[in-house]
C-alpha cells in the first residue's frame, strides 16, 4: 500500500469513529444497523483494513444517515 492509501484509509476511519461516536453507537450497535461484521468495522476504524469497498462504505454510511462524501472530505 501506498503511503497516499494508507493516509486515505486512516482518514476515512478516524471519520467514521467520529460519526459513530457522535451518534452514541458502539461498533456492535453499528454492526447491527449495517450488515457489517463489528470487527470488519473496527479494523477500518484502526485503518487496517485496506481495501474497503465502496458497497460497505455506503452500507455504513447510510446506517449512520452520512454520506460518503463526508468520510472524504
């Protein structure tokens, strides 16, 4: 992974932490809502993850009623 990937991962999971936590869910809360496995989501949030799909972003991103635009800019 290129250093420009790894910051674009971290980035968009330091944002979706952030509008997780805003809205008062737990990763589990969210995992519920989404579809998405807890610990999918939490490798994303540690930046770990890092080939996410655009199909579970929007997933995530429509569970937390954001757009995706928002974990990009």
């Amino acid at each position: 992974m290129t250093k420009k990937q790894t910051e674009l991962t971290a980035l968009i999971g330091a944002r979706l932490r952030m509008h997780r936590r805003l809205q008062r869910m737990s990763q589990r809360d969210l995992s519920l809502k989404s579809g998405v496995r807890h610990t999918y989501i939490s490798d994303i949030e540690l930046g770990t993850r890092p080939n996410v799909s655009i199909s579970t972003v929007k997933k995530l991103c429509d569970s937390l009623l954001i757009t995706v635009d928002s974990l990009l800019y």
